[in-house]
C-alpha cells in the first residue's frame, strides 16, 4: 500500500521524516514515520544521500512521485577514499560499526585496522565479530585478534550455524545503530538472515521503478527485531578511509594516540623523527610491530592522496 500525502500551507503536501533503507544514484527507498516504505528521488541534481541517512520527503503530485527534499544533519558519518582518490560517503548516522572477520576467508588484518580507524575518527564506536566460530583461526588470525583485545577493543566470536554467541550478539546490538563490514565470504549475510529473518529480498527488487529494475551491490537497512537498526555492507577487498575524515595525529591508532603526547615535536608524524615516543614504544614491544606497519601503511597512503589534491584542483 502506498503512502498518503499530507496537505501543508496552501495545499501542497507536507514534508514528511524518512529513514533512506537503500539508495542508487537518485533514487531511494525509504521508510516514512509512519511506516510506510516508498520510492522516492531526488528534488535535486547535487543531493546526496545513503543509507541511514534521515530526510524529509514530498510527494510531487505533479509527476506522480515522491521526492526527497532534504537530507537532516547526519549525528556520524562513515566516509572512504574511491578508486578516484576521492571521498565518498558510505553510510550516516551509524553508533556502531561492526568488523566482521572469520577464519576463512584468512582475515585481513590491515584491512580490519583501517575500518576501526575509520570508525575512530568518526566517532562511533567499533567492535569485532569473529564468525565461524565451529572453525580455528590460524596463529596469525589470533594472535591479531589477540593485539585488538589489548586495545580494549570488544569481540564477539559466535557461529551463524551454530547459534553460538547469537544471544550476546543480540543484546549488544538491541537499540544500536549498526552497520556490518569486512571481507567477502566471512558469512555477514548469514549472520544478518538469523538476526533479521526474512532479509533475503534483493537490493535490485527494493529498487524497481516504472522503468525498470535498478540492480546494485549496495548497503542496505534492516530493523532488528529487539530495536535498532543494522546496515549490511557489500564484501570487500580493500577499504580506504577518506584521509578528510582522519585525525592527522594518529589517524585513528589508539595506541599511536597514547604515546603521542610524548614526542619531541608536535607535527610528529611518527615515522624517522628524532625522539619519537611512538617508535621508542614500538622497539620495546608496547605498541604492536604489526599495529605499527598498519599505521605506516595508512600514513603514506594519507600523504600520497594529499599530494595529489593541488592538481585535482587545477
């Protein structure tokens, strides 16, 4: 059943408060206060907008259509660099972001780094998820699991087949909102098919209009069950924080920001600098080898990216 518009002054329908469940390009569907889910699209060429975000829609008699008007401030957001080298916004208003990793696919630690940096300097929070856990992670998967529990980073291990840690899963999630990432094939579709039964409706159907199907590999909103909501994420291969959204200190390594404070110099950017407190803490052990590689790696992509902003702006 379709939405009812609301008259507002002189007649025209009233704005109403949506949540955006998915989007491609102009087009969304959203959930209006009421409940109501509808397609709608955007009033203008330059809106953007993702999933989570809170906006206002209008239906537009007219064309016999709703449009979206206005997207609210957004409370967080989850930013990445493109395969431009560009910022792109990935999803808004997100409390917790949720790393999934499993024993298989091998988890990819440094790919795990950048998301809780990115989550950092976002200002959410970030926990693990270790799926599959009826199966043993290699020495290397956990011993880094190991590093992140030092970190005082939280860690759920549990099993989509099994059941197991589903429980604990779901009272930490219960009011959050939640988004899902991490390497394909780590199971983060079984995992959201046991928290959110009935999930399985493809992004392209949730997108169908008059001409045609818009089929797309994007994020989509769930509501859980015992309150909140989740957004599931497309597997990855690579992720790159939007190098505008990190803090230019520690780029979000807790452990780098521990130790900062310390150096000799300010701009320190913890790399060859003379008296630096992050290295010394990185030759006694303190601060992991491995965290620290991460670090470096993040760094000089950071810069790499920055050095090309001039030219783009030519």
């Amino acid at each position: 059943m379709s939405a009812t518009p609301t008259s507002g002054t002189a007649g025209a329908p009233a704005p109403q408060a949506a949540l955006v469940l998915v989007a491609h390009g102009a087009t969304a569907r959203v959930r209006l206060a009421g409940g109501e889910d509808i397609l709608a699209r955007a009033a203008g060429r330059d809106l953007q907008f993702v999933c989570g975000d809170e906006v206002l829609c209008a239906y537009d008699a007219q064309h016999g259509q709703w449009q979206l008007q206005r997207v609210t401030p957004r409370r967080t957001a989850l930013y990445r660099t493109n395969a431009r080298g560009k910022s792109e916004l990935v999803a808004a208003n997100l409390s917790l972001l949720v790393v999934v990793l499993a024993p298989t696919p091998a988890p990819d630690l440094f790919l795990v780094d950048r998301y809780l940096a990115a989550a950092s300097c976002a200002g959410m929070g970030a926990m693990l998820l270790a799926n599959k856990s009826d199966q043993a992670f290699a020495a290397e998967g956990e011993s880094g699991l190991s590093e992140y529990a030092a970190l005082g980073i939280p860690l759920i291990r549990c099993s989509a087949r099994s059941g197991e840690g589903l429980e604990e899963l779901r009272l930490l999630l219960r009011g959050q909102a939640v988004m899902f990432v991490g390497q394909s094939g780590v199971g983060k579709s079984s995992l959201l098919r046991v928290l959110v039964p009935g999930s399985d409706a493809p992004v392209g159907e949730l997108l169908r209009t008059t001409e045609g199907r818009h089929t797309t590999s994007a994020a989509q909103l769930y509501s859980l069950p015992g309150g909140g909501m989740l957004i599931d994420s497309p597997g990855v291969r690579d992720f790159a924080p939007a190098i505008d959204a990190l803090e230019p200190r520690a780029l979000g390594f807790a452990e780098v920001a521990q130790y900062a404070p310390q150096c000799r110099f300010a701009d320190c950017q913890h790399l060859k600098e003379p008296q630096c407190a992050v290295l010394a803490a990185v030759s006694t052990g303190a601060i992991s080898a491995r965290r620290y590689e991460s670090y470096r790696r993040l760094r000089r992509l950071r810069s790499e990216l920055l050095e090309r902003k001039p030219y783009e702006r030519r």
